[in-house]
C-alpha cells in the first residue's frame, strides 16, 4: 500500500493519505484483520485474549487490575452516580466483563463479527456495529462511553466523537485511548536505533494522535477535558538496549516487565505518576476523559 503522511489542518493529528473507504475498511476487519489477530501480527494483546490459556490469564489479570481498575477509579472521582456504559470496539469483551462485574449496565460495539462473537460467548451485549451506525437509531444512552484504541482505526475521528456525543446522558463523560504517536521518546529511539517510523501500520493505523491533537479533537467536537493520564514509556527499554521492533521475543519479555512493575505499585501511585507523565507528552498510550458540553 502505498501512502503518505499529512496532518490534520484543523486539529494537528496525523493520517496516512489516501484514507481507505468504508467499505475497504469493513472488508478488512472481517476477513485480513481478524487473520493478523491470529498470527500475531497486530495487537498482540489481543491476539493472546483470543489464543488463551495461561498467557491469556496473565493478560486478563493484569488488566482488571490495572487498565481496567484505573478507568473505574478516574470515573467514580469524576462522577460517582454513573451506571451504563457503552464500549466501543469492545474486543473480546474483557473491559465490558470487568465493568459488569462491578456492578455496571454494559453495551459493547464491535464491528468484526469474528472478535465480537469471543464477547458474546461471555454473555455481553455486543452489536456489531459502528458506533456511527448505531448512534442513527439508538433509542438509549449511556453515562460513559469509552474509545480504546478506536480513533486510530477510523476514517472520520470527528464523526465517531460526535455519535459519541449524542449518545452521552447529561454529565456523561467520554474516554478515548490512542497510541501516543511522535512523542520526544519515540523520536529519540529511532534515531538512536535508526528504526524508522515503525509504529506507521496502514491499514491497520490510519491517523496519529498525540495529547494536543486529541485534546484539540475532543474539545472541536464539544467535549471539556478535564483528565488526562498515560501508561508506561515502553520506548525507554528500546533506549535501554532491548529492541522490541526488530525482535518479537523481546517486545514480549519487555511486556511482562512492564506488567510486573504496574501490578507491584499501589493503584493511586500508578495514577498519579502516569499522570504527571501526560503532562509532559510522555506515555505509550495517551488517554483523555472529557464531558459533553451544555
């Protein structure tokens, strides 16, 4: 595939051009995407949710206990009368199972029937649908939407955040994680390593987001943003020595580190230093929590 990178003139993230079509894109994750999943190719994370056995298990555990447990503690400091949540691009459905569990109403989206049904197999409501779809005909709502790892994939960032919008309660907030692409410490690893732009996945990856195109983009589409946090710098173990691009058996080795060390930390002390780490662009992943305008 051949393609180049421009950025967004109005809200400063980056994209792959030309932009697949809809049809393309739902083409691919039915058929090619799925097929990635299972031979590791992409999300790796995933790909080992859908494998299981004890990897899964360490997988799932670790999330519930971090990722997951975080979100629920973010949101509850925000507004603690929340209830319904919608998760879209629900995966497997481990975040919607974690929330259930907790005591929330779930709904997940997940547009490839082939993830989506490992969900469903779990006994969660899981349409498979975009959420622009879905939000056309919808006759309910929800107190927190959340968008893991979704605004990466999408051809219309804007469109998604507004369907989100209008599905949101009064005081509903909405959670978006992406990549944190371009940021000082991936650029320094690869020139120190000379990688490239490893991270640059078309089809996979169609648009690049860092903390100010994202917070531009949610507040463009009439969010406040009133919390934003990190995850762990994994290009640190790149500068450090351990090439996880050019070896996959290192990149997993460097994962389960990265699991030890957050699952060794008390859950506030995690928030807070990924949080201090949003501040100076730094992180992995860079989510944002905002809530609907009046």
């Amino acid at each position: 595939m051949e393609f180049e990178i421009k950025e967004d003139e109005k809200y400063g993230y980056k994209h792959i051009s030309p932009i697949p079509d809809t049809s393309e894109l739902s083409d691919f994750y039915q058929s090619d995407y799925p097929e990635m999943l299972q031979e590791g190719e992409a999300a790796e994370d995933v790909a080992r949710l859908i494998e299981g056995g004890e990897e899964a298990e360490r997988e799932r555990a670790w999330r519930r206990a971090t990722w997951y447990a975080d979100v629920q503690a973010l949101v509850e400091s925000i507004n603690s009368d929340v209830s319904r949540v919608l998760d879209v691009g629900a995966g497997t459905g481990e975040f919607l199972a974690y929330m259930q569990d907790n005591g929330f109403d779930v709904v997940g989206l997940e547009p490839s029937s082939k993830i989506g049904e490992v969900a469903r197999s779990k006994g969660l409501t899981i349409h498979a649908t975009t959420l622009e779809t879905f939000a056309e005909t919808a006759q309910e709502s929800f107190d927190v939407v959340t968008l893991f790892h979704v605004l990466e994939h999408v051809p219309n960032p804007v469109e998604v955040l507004e369907a989100a919008r209008s599905l949101l309660r009064k005081r509903g907030l909405l959670i978006v994680k992406v990549p944190n692409e371009f940021n000082s410490l991936q650029l320094a690893a690869r020139d120190a390593l000379d990688l490239g732009d490893w991270w640059i996945v078309p089809p996979v990856h169609i648009n690049y987001f860092d903390y100010d195109s994202l917070r531009a983009l949610m507040k463009g589409t009439g969010f406040s943003v009133n919390t934003e946090i990190g995850s762990f710098p994994m290009e640190m173990f790149l500068l450090m020595g351990e090439n996880y691009v050019e070896d996959s058996e290192t990149g997993s080795e460097c994962h389960w580190k990265r699991v030890r060390f957050e699952q060794s930390i008390p859950g506030q002390v995690r928030r807070t230093l990924y949080k201090k780490l949003a501040t100076a662009g730094l992180g992995r992943s860079a989510t944002l929590i905002g809530s609907a305008d009046a």
